[in-house]
C-alpha cells in the first residue's frame, strides 16, 4: 500500500511528533471547515493529498487571503498568522506539518 493510499484512508489525528514537530492528518466532508486558529511558535506547511481546500490565511494586523488549494499542492505559512480551512465539493483529505 503506498504511503498516500495509506494517509488518505486515515482518521484524522496526530500522525507523528517529535520535540520540534508535528504532523496531523486531516479529513474534511464536502463543505466542512475548519474554524479560524493559529499555531503559535510554529512554521505551518499544509499539503493537499485529496480533493481541495480553500484556505484564508490572515497575517497579524492585515487582510486575509483566501487559496485554493488542490491535490499536490503545499501551503506554508508563519503560526502567527491566522487560518480557516473550507472543504470543497469533493472534500479533503491534508496534512498539517507544524515546524519549531
């Protein structure tokens, strides 16, 4: 089974962590979020391994940017920054690799 087969087919939860990192994978319905947040400390690299996601990241004091982001595609963001996540039509499944 290829490692993708095997992240795509997982419950969401804690993947992996060691002292400096994390990794979470995640899966959304069509339609379903994920609620404004921040990752305090980290460095956040968010990659698509199913379906797409549009994702608002909002730097401290600015505007937010909303990205849609599809299959294949990787996101890296400062933890300071705030994001919301939106599952599209055919849901998500991604990682969320958080770096000290």
């Amino acid at each position: 089974m290829s490692l993708l087969k095997t992240l795509s087919t997982a419950a969401s939860g804690l993947l992996m962590a060691g002292e400096t990192w994390k990794v979470v994978c995640k899966r959304l319905a069509q339609g379903a979020s994920v609620p404004t947040h921040r990752h305090p400390g980290y460095t956040v690299m968010l990659s698509v391994l199913e379906g797409d996601i549009s994702a608002t990241i909002t730097p401290t004091g600015g505007d937010g940017q909303t990205y849609a982001l599809t299959q294949g595609q990787l996101a890296t963001f400062s933890g300071e920054h705030q994001v919301s996540l939106l599952a599209g039509n055919s849901g998500a499944c991604f990682t969320v690799t958080l770096l000290k």
